[in-house]
C-alpha cells in the first residue's frame, strides 16, 4: 500500500502518503535450497515426467534452465531466441529485476537449449502448451515435488538459490 501511495505522490495524484505512518511487517526470508539427493530426486522426476509425456518438454526444460541457470522465473519465461547465443553461451537479459546483463551459461544448460530449438515455434524459448502465452509453472512444480518426494516447502525459486549455493560451494 505504501509503495502504491508513494507512485500517486509521485505521479501527482496525490499530496502525500498516508501508509507512510503505518508500521510494516517484518519480511521474513525464506533462503531455501536442495541438497544433493533432492537435486537428483528432481532430475529423476524431470527425466520420468519427459519420458511419459507427463509434463510438455517446455516445462521440463524450463525447470532444468531453472536449476542449471540460477535466473529467475520470469527471465527464463521472457527469454527469446533471439536473446540466446549458444556459439558463445551467453544468454542477454534485456529487463531483469537487476537491470540488462549478460549472463554465462554451463554446459548443462546450453544442452537443454540445443535440444528445446528444434521442439519451438514461437520466438519464446519456453512456450505454453497451446503456443499462446506464458505457460503455467506451478501446477507443474507440484507434481514433480510429488514425483520427487520432495516437501512442499520447496518453491520454484529455490532453484535459484540451490544453483547459488552450489556455485558458491564449488569455488571453495
């Protein structure tokens, strides 16, 4: 609310912000990542649920772009092709949360983007199942936590955290 009245200061909406006074909850972090059985728990369950049919290769791939990538939802679900350079293995973000940058891909993930390029035909890299849109990512995670038996505590973006972490860990 106070961010939405500071926007209408801003804009000359309003003259001041009344939320300014409201006290604020405090944001408690949720800095959750999987450990190495998990990852292998997940990997297991995106291999099942590409080789039954279970989930469309987009979301399978997605996921692995996800955890082999550390980017956010949002940028692997904006990413177009014309973004991706696999010859150097770099993918351009235009718009992140952090502003435009260029960001190095491994070798896992330049495989998941060689092998999605034949299975696209929109401009997206990642496309919903009926190529309109973005494609639904939640239901998805559901079942492969499930498949993966891993606790629901594990949202999307933990992915980005398992692939800081473990970045991290390797450099020690």
């Amino acid at each position: 609310m106070s961010k939405m009245m500071a926007c209408a200061v801003d804009s000359g909406l309003r003259q001041e912000n009344p939320a300014i006074r409201i006290k604020k909850y405090p944001e408690h972090r949720k800095d959750r990542f999987l450990d190495a059985h998990q990852i292998r728990q997940l990997l297991k369950a995106l291999k099942e649920a590409e080789t039954n049919n279970i989930e469309t290769p987009h979301i399978v791939a997605a996921f692995r772009l996800l955890l082999f990538t550390g980017l956010r939802c949002g940028e692997i679900l904006d990413l177009t092709w014309d973004d991706v350079n696999l010859h150097r293995g770099t993918v351009r973000l235009k718009d992140s949360k952090t502003g435009a940058r260029t960001v190095p891909l491994n070798d896992q993930s330049i495989a998941v983007l060689n092998a999605l390029r034949a299975e696209t035909s929109t401009d997206y890299v990642i496309q919903s199942a009926t190529g309109k849109g973005r494609p639904a990512m939640r239901k998805p995670w559901s079942r492969l936590l499930k498949q993966a038996k891993i606790d629901k505590s594990a949202n999307i973006h933990c992915l980005r955290h398992t692939f800081a972490s473990w970045a991290v860990s390797m450099k020690s």
